[in-house]
C-alpha cells in the first residue's frame, strides 16, 4: 500500500513539474537577440522643397495701351524675340498723335519763350545805357553844385579874413557869412556823396542778371522726355503692336489681362534661364547637422519623374522668420527641372566605422540615459536559466536604423525584440527562428 502511495505521488509531481513548465514556457518574454558588429552608420536626409528662378527681367510697354491679346501663359518657356502681348492699334495710333501734338506745343513754347528772352535783353541794354547817362547827368551837377558851393566858401572866407578897418558889427557879418558857406559846401559834399550813391546803385540794378528762369530749361527736358515716348511709338507701330520677348527664358507671372491698360510698371516676368534656376528647401537644425556646401544630393521630382543625381548644395543659410529652420540651395538647369516643380532632396552622410553596431531597436531610453538588455544564463537549482541584464551604454552615432555603442563586446547577445516589457533579471526564452 505505501509502495502504491508513493508511486502516486511521483506521478503527481512529475504532472505538476510539467505543467509548471508548461505554463510558465507560457508566461515568460521570447526574445530575438544579435550580437554587435562592425558597421558604418549613414545618415539620410529627405525634404521636399521647389524650383526657382535665379534671375528675371521685367517686361515694359508704354503706360495707357490696351492689351488686345495675350499669347503666353505662366511657366511657358519662350524664346528671344518670341510674341508675348498685342497691343491695340487704333490706341497706339491716337497715343502717337497725341504725343506729336504735344511736341508741337512744347516747341510754339520754347519759340515764344526765346523770343521774350531776346526782348529781355534789349530791355536790359537799355536800361544799363539809359541808367549810366543818368549816372553821368546827376553826377555831374553834383559836381557843379560843389564847386559853385567851394567857390562861394572861399569868397566868403577871404573877406572875413582880409577885413580891416571895419566896424564890429560888421565883421560878425562877415564870419556869419563865412560860416554858412561852410555849412552849405558840407551839405554839397554830402548830397554829391549821395547822388554818386543813387547812380552806381541804379547802374548795378540795370546790370544785374533776371533771376533764374528755368521754364527753357524745364521745356527743353520735357521736349527730350516726348522724343523718347514718340521714338518707342514709332518703333512699337512698325512692329505692329506687338510686345515680344528680350531674352530665353519662362514667364513666371503676368500683370495685366487682355483688354486692360498697361501702367509704368513691368506687365509680366520673364525667368532668364541663361542664369539657371535653383532648388530650394528648408531643413531643419538637427537634419542640417548632416548638410555641407559641396555635397552631394539627389533631386527627384515628386511628380514621379527621374531622379537627378550628384548635385551640389551651394549654400546653407538660416532663414528669416524662423531660428531653428535652414534654407538649403542647390543649382540646376532647366533641362534637369522647370520653375515651381516640386522634388524631394536625398543626402546621405557616410560616418567612420564603429566596431560595436546594433539595430537601433536594441537601443533604451530612460531619463536621458540609454541601454540595452543583455542575454545571460545562469544556473539554478532547475538547472540553466537564461535571463536578460540591463546594461548602460554611451552612444556614439546612431540613425534611423542603427546605433554605434562604445562599451559592449562583439560576444555578447544583446536583445533587440521582445514580446513583453522587459526588467532586468527576468526570465526569458529565445525567439525561435
């Protein structure tokens, strides 16, 4: 009977050993696990950016035409000499007369103000020689005026002084008489001073020039001004109205509309396609970390066209509006591309060899710390175990797909896949192949 017991009791704990292992072969994490290798890690960059013009020239017509037709469209590639707009005959021509007319007016007026000129001068002559025969006329009776009063002073002093045997009353009369020959010969003196003054001012007045008149000169540069518009007329008339391209290139926008009025400004923009076109695409701090002038690119047109390899990028910049975004530019012909099509820029940055390469799907973070979880097998009192570590690491480079680590051996089995949440020091069983 205890024979019998005890039998039934080992076959209940070899049915619980294995069910145990059962259940728990259930519960524990399956793990895919790599051992680290020696690899370059490459970093990828991709942004979609667009075409642009390097150069443009405005096209120009005379303000206040009608635009009758427009021959070309936005993005049209044209060539020198190519026929752009069609502008209205029948305006051009009444334009035309109407800028003749005023040529007319501009030249009855400068007539007219020359002829006024030359009347101006004579007046001016004139007026100088009259005003020097005044200069001679009052200047000399004021001369005459002097010398009567220098005659009638000496007369009068020559008596009081040579006076004898007279009586004293009579001798007052005498020095009275003297005295006031002086005083009139002074007020001679003076009113000559005076008259001489009044001359030579009246002469210089004559003399002076009219102020500046500049209505001649402001005709001659409206008559300069008209000759201009009537010569673009005539040249526009002889080419029948007709607006026509002045160099290769794409229209890359258009101002006015048919039946419109051309202004001052240009009526449409032409992309010179001699000075090329460029790509341009903003990429971020973090992405332009792998960008330099000179390097390498692919460009291929998100339409789905062909890929262009082995261009250049020419300049990196930051953008106005925003600190953290990059402007990148990169030359390219308009064979390769036309002005606004949109392409993704490929650039690939090759790094040093790492000795100690993993997936970056073995790669852990935590607090700003990385690492990963090593595979170990210990031995328990059921025999082997095999359990995952987690150990940290110091990364050296990583990408998308891989990341170089700089304190693992090249032995080690380290967990790059789980089905559950990992802890460091659980249980775990290999992923079958």
């Amino acid at each position: 009977m205890k024979k019998k017991v005890l039998i039934y009791f080992v076959i209940i704990m070899m049915a619980c050993t294995i069910i145990g292992r059962v259940v728990n072969g259930f519960s524990i994490a399956r793990v895919s696990v790599e051992t680290p290798t020696a690899d370059y890690i490459a970093h990828t960059v991709r942004s979609v950016g667009q075409v642009e013009k390097n150069a443009e020239e405005g096209v120009h017509t005379i303000a206040g035409m009608i635009v009758k037709k427009i021959h070309v469209n936005m993005g049209d590639a044209v060539a020198a000499g190519d026929i752009l707009f069609e502008l209205d005959l029948d305006v051009l021509e009444k334009k035309l007369t109407a800028k003749q007319n005023e040529l007319k007016k501009i030249h009855l007026q400068k007539a007219d103000e020359e002829s006024q000129k030359k009347v101006n001068a004579d007046n001016k002559t004139r007026a100088i020689r009259q005003a020097q025969d005044s200069y001679n006329q009052s200047v000399g009776g004021a001369n005459a005026q002097v010398r009567q009063a220098e005659e009638a002073f000496d007369t009068a002093n020559q008596k009081y002084v040579s006076a004898n045997d007279v009586s004293q009353e009579e001798l007052n009369a005498l020095k009275a008489d003297a005295i006031a020959k002086r005083d009139a010969l002074e007020q001679a003196y003076i009113s000559r001073e005076a008259t001489i003054l009044g001359a030579e001012q009246a002469i210089e007045s004559a003399q002076a020039g009219e102020a500046t008149q500049s209505t001649i000169e402001n005709l001659q540069v409206d008559e300069e001004e008209i000759d201009k518009d009537i010569e673009k007329l005539e040249e526009l008339k002889q080419n029948k109205g007709l607006v026509v391209a002045t160099l290769d290139g794409v229209v890359t926008n258009l101002f006015v509309g048919t039946g419109e009025t051309t202004g001052d400004t240009a009526i449409a923009l032409l992309a010179d396609t001699s000075r090329g076109y460029r790509f341009v695409v903003d990429v971020t701090k973090e992405q332009n970390k792998y960008l330099s002038i000179g390097q390498a690119v692919t460009l291929s047109p998100t339409s789905g066209g062909k890929a262009v390899e082995k261009l250049e990028i020419e300049s990196i910049i930051a953008t106005e509006n925003d600190a953290e975004t990059m402007r990148v530019t990169i030359p390219v012909t308009a064979a390769q591309f036309y002005i606004g099509e949109s392409a993704e820029m490929l650039a690939v940055q090759g790094s040093k060899q790492y000795p100690i390469c993993l997936p970056i799907a073995a790669l852990v973070e935590e607090d700003k710390e990385y690492f990963v979880y090593i595979l170990e097998v210990e031995n328990t009192i059921l025999g082997e175990s095999t359990v995952v570590r987690k150990h940290k690491v110091d990364v050296l480079d990583k990408n998308e797909t891989y990341v170089a680590i700089d304190n693992l051996s090249t032995n080690q089995e380290i967990v790059i896949s789980a089905n559950k949440e990992l802890q460091d020091g659980i249980r775990v069983r290999m992923e079958e192949s």
